[in-house]
C-alpha cells in the first residue's frame, strides 16, 4: 500500500518475485524450450500441460529471470488490494463486490493482480478463527473465477505484519522469534492459504505481506523494535515453508518496498546515514533471504539517493535494483508503482517506459477497487481508470512483442 516512512532530520511521517521451491530451473520437462511464444497467451491456452505459475531460470547463464510455461515473462498489471477482503461482511461473507470486480479485471485484460490474503486489522482476525472452513472455501472462488477468466494472482499473505504481532499480543520483533505465537500462526497461516490455493492455475506467486522491510530497525525514532534479521527469519520460515507445499515451486515474493536510503547503517549503526549502493546490494540480500528469490520494490515519487552516487533518476534507480537482483541471484519486481490518483498521464508513461527499456518483467501499479474507496485507488469509471487501463493494455502489447528463445 502506498504508505511511507520519510525521515527528516530525525523525524519519520509516514500478498520473484519469487522463488522457486526445488531449484532455479525455469523450464520443467513438461514445458520445453523457450519458444518466443508469448508467455500468457501459451499459459492459457488448452493444450499447455506445465507447471503452474511463475519459475526462474538461467538462460544465458547470467541473469536469473521469470519464467511462464516455459517462456521467459513480462506483464504488467495491478494491486486489487481488497479482492478478497471486500467479502467479509459482518463475520460472514458476500460475493457480490468480488465478481463485479472479478468482471471489471477481466473486461479491461488484467494479466496478473496482487491482493491482500488477509484482514488489515488485528480486530478482523476473528472472522478467520470463527469462520475458517467458509473462509478458505471464499479464497478458493475467488482463484476458480480467476481460473475461468485467465487472471494471474499473487496473493500477499501478511499485509500488515504488525498487525499479527498485535492480534497476539506479542511485541513486534516476535515475527524474529520461531518459538513466538506469531511465528507459529505464520506457519499455521500459510499452509492454509497454500493448500487451499496450490491446485489453481491462477496463481502465479506467493507473497509474504506488504512492506515489511520498511518497520525494520527505525525504533531510533520510536517505533516498535524490529530488527532486518527478524524480517530475515520470518522471510526464511515462510518460503521453505511453502517450498514444501507448493508442488508446482512457484516463485516466493517478499513484498518489500524500496529499501530506505539508510537501511544498511539502521541495522549497523543506528543512524540515517545514506547507504552506498554495495550496502544497498547487502541489506537487499539480508530481506530477501533463499529460498525466497524475489526482489521487490515499491517505486514512487521519493529521491533515490546512494552515499557514493548521489541522488539518481528513476531511470538509474532501476538500474540499480536490477544489479542488486543480479548480485543477489533474484528476479526483480516493482510490487507496487504510482497510479492515476497521484500522477498524469505523462509521469504515468514515463515510468512506464524506464520499466519497459530496462526489462522489468513484472510491474504492478496501485490501485484498483471497485468503488476506488482503498487509499490513493482509482475505480474502472471516470478518467483515472480510463487511463490506468488504457496504459496498462497498450505496454502488455508491447510486451507482448518480446521474444526471447535463449
């Protein structure tokens, strides 16, 4: 979600992406070789056979990348963040919101979708605890329509991880601590969300949650203690996790925002101190931990600034992030980037070319719901859905047009 910690001087205001579960084989023997086919339309089609969702690999022998049905990946979608959160109604649930919006998704051809798995608030936990045999049984429609439409999920399992420390009564550093009740619910957690939605086609990925990375060690401006290697263990636990349930080894994605331009001297010196793009390549490893083989990034609007290079472009902020995926051995994705709510068409377009000109594989903007009622969204009607579908659809047409037979 489009949410921020920005210090100044000293004062902070504020669901590959992935990781393969066996190996970083991106083609199975039931896919084949890269085609140039383009990777959706061959996913979808009848005939294809393979594993589901998205795998990595190495075709030249250097970068790791995505892989679909074999061939290597490129979309462009959208968050929806309350997909599936818009059912919950008075401990009970309706479909209504979720087909309309399932509706409005297909008829404006969105590839993939992120959505929160999970309550925001720790109050909304009860609905799960109450109700969890009709809670999963809703997930589980809501990926069968996705099935029928040919729309990718990701979904985020933890969107508010403080939120769980809350529920439990735990400190929030308690994501760190395998013997805590939030590590354990993690467990419990995701292997309920996994084994209720591994046999879907539509499901492209897993993610942790949203922007974990950004609580971790900012308690020197009195936040709640959270260290990078909490973030680390909870990341760990939840991908091998998965990567023993999931038959099909999608990718596992941590959900992380950018990382702060202090991150690396937060966790070692306890000060804001700009990091150097090696610091940034090292704390990016740190909260992206193996199994789990997806660098994510949410890119908006804030300077991007390095102590060794100074303030970049967006243009060479992408670049970095794709040579600290490469140093790392992951694939990078934006999890997240800036929608018609809070810029025009212009800015929207140039984003979107940095993306596309560097190869992003996998970009997400924010946000659709359907009454646009979830922070900074926008809904299908009026000019700003116009517009975020129109661009979305014309550079899925130029990714379309991307072949790569390695």
């Amino acid at each position: 979600m489009k949410t921020r910690l920005i210090h100044t001087a000293i004062i902070l205001s504020t669901a590959v992406l992935i990781g393969c579960s066996c190996s970083r084989e991106g083609n199975s023997g039931d896919e084949g070789g890269p085609t140039g086919e383009y990777a959706i339309d061959k996913y979808w089609s009848d005939d294809y056979a393979g594993a589901f969702g998205i795998r990595t690999g190495t075709p030249d022998g250097d970068a790791l990348k995505m892989f679909l049905a074999g061939e290597v990946f490129y979309a462009t979608g959208m968050n929806c963040f309350n997909l599936f959160t818009q059912s919950f109604s008075n401990n009970s649930f309706q479909m209504r919101n979720v087909e309309s919006t399932i509706a409005v998704l297909d008829e404006h051809e969105v590839p993939v979708v992120r959505f929160s798995c999970i309550p925001y608030y720790a109050t909304e936990y009860s609905i799960y605890f109450d109700n969890r045999e009709e809670y999963l049984t809703t997930l589980d429609a809501i990926a069968t329509m996705a099935d029928e439409k040919h729309i990718g999920l990701i979904p985020s399992i933890f969107w508010k991880p403080s939120e769980t420390a809350a529920y439990f009564g735990e400190e929030y550093k308690a994501w760190g601590d395998t013997e805590s009740k939030t590590y354990a619910f993690m467990l419990e957690y995701t292997r309920d969300v996994v084994n209720t939605l591994k046999d879907h086609k539509s499901v492209f990925a897993w993610e942790f949650g949203n922007e974990f990375s950004l609580d971790a060690d900012i308690s020197i401006a009195g936040y709640p203690e959270l260290s990078a290697y909490d973030v680390r263990t909870a990341y760990k636990g939840f991908a091998e996790l998965i990567s023993g349930l999931d038959p099909h080894g999608r990718l596992i994605c941590s959900g992380n925002s950018v990382m702060r331009n202090a991150q690396y001297h937060l966790l070692h010196n306890k000060n804001w101190d700009n990091d150097s793009f090696d610091q940034y390549v090292e704390i990016t490893g740190v909260m992206t931990p193996e199994p789990m083989l997806g660098m994510s990034e949410h890119v908006y609007e804030e300077d991007r600034v390095f102590s060794d290079k100074g303030t970049v472009s967006r243009d060479e902020q992408i670049k970095c992030a794709l040579e600290a995926a490469k140093a790392n051995g992951k694939v990078y994705y934006i999890g997240e980037f800036t929608g018609p709510r809070s810029a025009d068409e212009t800015l929207m377009r140039t984003n979107y070319d940095i993306y596309y000109n560097n190869r992003v594989q996998l970009s997400l903007m924010w946000n659709f719901a359907l009454r646009g009622d979830v922070e900074w969204s926008f809904s299908a009607n009026g000019e700003m859905g116009q517009l975020a579908f129109s661009l979305m659809r014309e550079y899925n047409e130029k990714y379309a047009q991307l072949s790569e037979t390695h």
